[in-house]
C-alpha cells in the first residue's frame, strides 16, 4: 500500500474509460493528483481522489477516502501484467455480475 503518486501509480489515468453495469468510470489527472469519476453511493456520478494504491502485481486496485475516514477499494482494478500477457487494461473485480450502486458489493458499501 502506497500514497498514490506519479511513483505508485501504474493504472492509465490519462482519460481513460471503463464501461460496466451501464456506468462508464472515467480515470484522469487534475493538479497532480489522481482521479475517476465514476458512480457513487446514490448512483450518480462523482470526481473521486485516488488517496491510496493497493497491490503492484499481478493488479493494482485504488483506494478512495470518505469524508468519514474510511477507505474504501474501487471495484476496477488495473491488470499490471504486461500487455503480451493481456495486461495493461481496467477490469472489474466481478465481471460476470451487474454489480450497481445499490448492491452489497458496491465499491462504496460497508
């Protein structure tokens, strides 16, 4: 686990999108720092700060701060792999469900 910074961070925050459930989360930077706007606890969406990384290999996910102190991990994580293995792209941890902002495994749920 690691600050997020230009060091820690492996995922493409360059504007990059990942669509899921209907929702497409949208990874970039602002004023040095990390972000995703993406779907939030009313399943609207909002910018989010990447506080944290967690993992370098073979995934990197990212934590979230709530105004509560809690971290909370994102469900799209970034495969480190290298692209010949099929890495170097975003994917959900539960890609066979249709997780949404109203599940139990929402990102943002206990």
């Amino acid at each position: 686990m690691a600050e997020a910074s230009e060091r820690s961070v492996l995922g493409n925050f360059n504007h990059a999108k990942f669509s899921y459930a209907g929702i497409t989360s949208t990874f970039f930077k602002r004023d040095g720092k990390f972000f995703v706007n993406t779907d939030g606890p009313e399943g609207k969406l909002h910018d989010y700060e990447i506080k944290y990384t967690f993992g370098i290999t073979p995934l990197q996910q990212y934590l979230i701060e709530f105004p509560d102190g809690r971290l909370q991990a994102l469900s799209i994580a970034w495969d480190a792999r290298s692209k010949k293995a099929g890495g170097q792209r975003w994917f959900h941890l539960y890609p066979k469900e249709r997780i949404t902002y109203d599940d139990e495994l929402h990102w943002n749920r206990p």
